[in-house]
C-alpha cells in the first residue's frame, strides 16, 4: 500500500512539475489530488496499512497543511513573489508529509529554485525582474522529503543540537 501511494505521489508531482513549468500554473485538481491522497495516507496509516509507527498522525497533517502555506501566503500578500498555486501545494502537501517534513520540502524546494535563479542571473538568462515557475522546484522538495525525511530530518535535528 505505501507503494502504491508513493507511486500516485510521484505522478502527481512529475505532472505539477511539468504544467507549472509550462504555464507557470497549478491547477486545482493536482493539488486537490495531493490533499486527498495525504488523507488516504492519514486514514491507511491509522488502518494499521502502512505499517508501525504511522507515517503522519492526523495532527502532523493538520499541522502540516499550515507549515508552510501560511508563510508563502504571507509573502505573497506583501510581495509578487508566489502564485496561488505554489501556496495550495504546499497546503496539499502539508496534509500528505506532515509539518517537519512539508518544512524540509519547502527548505528544499526554496534552495533548489535560489540555485536556479543565481544561474539564470549569472549566465545573462534572466534579470531580477523574470519570474521563473516555483512549483517545479516545490515538487522536487516534496519528493525528496517523501522519500527522504526519516533519514535527513534527524540528521539535520543531529547536526543542529548545539554541544
């Protein structure tokens, strides 16, 4: 089962990677999708489907569907910095990796698309004015932290502990 549904996770992201970078949009289906199917994972986990411990409690996903939104919606209501749908991803994808993994996605998917943006600059690509689609490097994040988080979470919480 937890195949299968990182399996849905990975097409939903292949395909929100590929349309936002096209037309620097999400629509709302694939990250209702995303919703939905971390509300199956939620539901399968407390089914005793997934596995011991469960992957996300559902207050891990409540908590997480906040995480990160909330941020990115307030710098979008200050700035022209995210799209709606950058915003309702991460929403999405709150509810599927729960709050320490949905910040670790966003951490992620932020470094990824800064790297990006300082080549495009340094290469002439780009100017501070272009906007470059965000949602393709958000979609990497969530993968990684999906496949990823057991193993780097603790070794950043490991790295960061002060001696």
């Amino acid at each position: 089962m937890a195949a299968l549904i990182t399996a849905v996770l990975l097409v939903i992201l292949v395909a929100v990677f590929a349309i936002d970078l096209q037309t620097h949009t999400i629509p709302d289906g694939w990250w209702i999708a995303l919703a939905l199917l971390g509300i199956i994972r939620v539901a399968a986990g407390y089914a005793g489907l997934l596995g011991d411990p469960l992957p996300v409690t559902a207050l891990d996903a409540f908590i997480g569907a906040f995480a990160a939104s909330i941020p990115l919606f307030l710098i979008a209501s200050f700035t022209d910095g995210f799209g709606g749908g950058d915003i309702k991803l991460m929403f999405a994808a709150g509810i599927f990796l729960g709050w320490q993994s949905v910040l670790l996605a966003l951490f992620i998917g932020t470094v990824l698309a800064a790297l990006v943006g300082l080549v495009l600059l340094a290469t002439g690509k780009a100017t501070r004015k272009t906007k470059i689609a965000f949602g393709p490097y958000l979609a990497i994040g969530i993968a990684v932290a999906a496949c990823c988080s057991g193993f780097l979470i603790p070794l950043i919480m490991a790295a960061t502990v002060l001696p």
